[in-house]
C-alpha cells in the first residue's frame, strides 16, 4: 500500500542518502550479503537499514527469495529517482570544484568515432591547454549504446547523428547538418572521374561497419534510397582510424559522415567521388537529459564543440538595406 499524501513529508524525513545509497547497492550486488561486503558493513547493518526504510515509507521495497533479492515496483521507482538525487550531487560537487578554481573540472562525454576524431579531440586539445587540471572521460561507442550510457548517466552528453524522433525526456541541439560522402583514396582512378552513379560502384570493393550497428543501417539505407541492395562487404571493420588506413590503398570505397574528412582538417589522401545520393542530409546534436543538471566544465566544453562546428552550418546572407 503506498503511503498517504500526508505521509509523504514525515516518511522523507526519516529517509536518508546513506540508506538510498544502500538500497541501490543491494540491488545492484543482488544479494544482501555481497552488498554488505561492497559497502564494509556487517550484513545485519544492511539488513536493518531496508527493514527501516519499508517501515518508513509503508511497502515492501525488495522481494527476497534463497537466490538473493529483487526490488518490487515500489522499490524500482525509488532506486529510479535515487540515481537522479546522487547525480544532481555529483554534478553540484564538480560546480563547487570549478567554482573554487576554474582550472579543474570533469567531463564525460559519449560520441561515435568519427565524431570523436573530428569534433571531441579537437576540443579536448584547446581545453588541455587553457585548462590543463581538467580531466575527460570519452567513452566512444555506436549511438545506440551511446544513449544507454546517457540514460544511465554515465555521461554528462552525446554527441550524434540523429536519424529519427528525439525521445520527449531528451534536449537535443542541431549542431550542424551532415550529408554522406562515398569516399575512396585519392589515387584510386575513380577518383579522376567528374560524375559516377552509385550503381556504377556497387560490385566494388567496399568497407562497411559491422551489422546491426546503427552506421550499418544507414550505410544499407544510401544503398537502398537508389533501389540496390547493399552490396557484400570487402572489409567490415569497427575502428574508424583503421578503415581510412585502408582507403590509402586506394583500392577500397566506404560511406563516411562528410564532416569527418573535413574536420578537424582536410584529410589528406581520402577523396569524395562525386556519386549524387538520395538520403537528406541529418542533423548532428549535442543531446543530453531533459532538466539535468550539466556542470561549468561541461558547458566549457559545450561551447567549444559549438566554436569547433561553425564552419558547417549553412552561412545566412546578409539582406542589403533598402534605400
């Protein structure tokens, strides 16, 4: 029975972080005894600590059987709303450790790799050298599990294309729009040619990220929008730094985001064919948690990201004044 309105208040009250902390721990050990051991607490500590915290707020918290514990639904939404009270925490201790010195603070962003290379590294170069105590954590991954890492706020924002409806509990802020590019080496002799149709490619050799990646699936898609069948990849390959290493050779085509052979600089030896395709460009964001908390640090780097993209937004033409 979930306690009343009026209860509410008094349950808060007698509710602590340190009783939180332990309830999402047990949950995340599965059993009271591994979490005990985590925590350096003895077991009936543990133990007490939830029978408290059920007394407090009037429901079972946790289900327990001889295989250990699971939370019951009164249980997932409090261990749900705890993770946003120690986040918000987390992100106020690194607002006070930048306010006291503005040299220092911490970021963790989430981008896929041809964003990390073209936007991350340039900004995290410029921020090392005004700010050289900053610290950054990259994790560099598909979207898809980019954005799992968001919703468990393991990142602070992600950095990505965005092919389809943004979810209402995300902000989203269109860095740039980013048209595909079917590149090659520049001395691969398609590379002297002034037009080329995809379908005069499709039986080339060609480099494709591995299926069920969320680049795959667009890669298939440019395929598709001009009525081929993806073609058989040469080469799959997940490490982008190793796929340009491979277009060198000038005997292998890929599909790349256009941003990333011109950012941070024009890449030497990679050229785009010039092959017309049928997808619209997309948009790269900057998206993070809807009324989180996002730290000074994060916003520095936010804006560098914004000063490092403004060569690819679209250049609005001043209106003469009428005379």
């Amino acid at each position: 029975m979930v306690p009343p309105n009026h209860a509410v208040e008094r349950s808060s009250q007698r509710l602590k972080l340190r009783d939180l902390r332990i309830l999402m721990t047990v949950v995340e050990c599965g059993t009271m005894a591994k979490a005990a051991e985590q925590l350096a607490v003895s077991q009936p500590v543990v133990s007490k600590t939830i029978s408290d915290m059920e007394h407090a707020v009037g429901v079972r918290l946790l289900d327990r059987s001889q295989r250990g514990v699971v939370p019951t639904a009164y249980g997932r939404a409090l261990i749900k709303r705890g993770i946003v009270i120690f986040d918000e925490m987390k992100q106020g201790l690194r607002e006070l450790e930048f306010l006291s010195d503005p040299a220092i603070g911490e970021v963790s962003v989430g981008a896929t790799a041809p964003l990390t290379a073209a936007i991350v590294t340039p900004a995290i170069d410029q921020l090392c050298r005004q700010y050289p105590r900053m610290r950054f954590n990259i994790v560099v991954a598909d979207s898809a599990l980019l954005f799992a890492e968001l919703e468990a706020r393991n990142v602070d924002f992600v950095i990505s294309r965005i092919s389809g409806r943004v979810p209402d509990h995300h902000d989203a802020e269109v860095l740039f729009h980013d048209e595909l590019k079917v590149v090659t080496g520049s001395k691969n002799p398609m590379a002297r040619r002034r037009s080329i149709a995809l379908t005069d490619l499709i039986n080339d050799r060609w480099i494709l990220s591995p299926p069920g990646s969320n680049f795959r699936a667009l890669q298939a898609a440019v395929f598709r929008a001009s009525g081929l069948e993806p073609p058989s990849p040469a080469v799959t390959i997940t490490e982008y730094q190793l796929r340009l290493e491979l277009l060198a050779t000038n005997r292998l085509l890929t599909i790349v985001p256009g941003f990333s052979i011109v950012l941070p600089r024009p890449r030497a030896g990679v050229m785009a064919l010039p092959v017309k395709l049928r997808l619209a460009p997309e948009p790269v964001c900057i998206i993070a948690l809807k009324n989180r908390s996002l730290s000074p640090a994060a916003q520095t780097f936010i804006e560098r990201v914004r000063e490092g993209t403004r060569s690819l937004r679209p250049t609005i033409p001043r209106r003469r004044p009428r005379r």
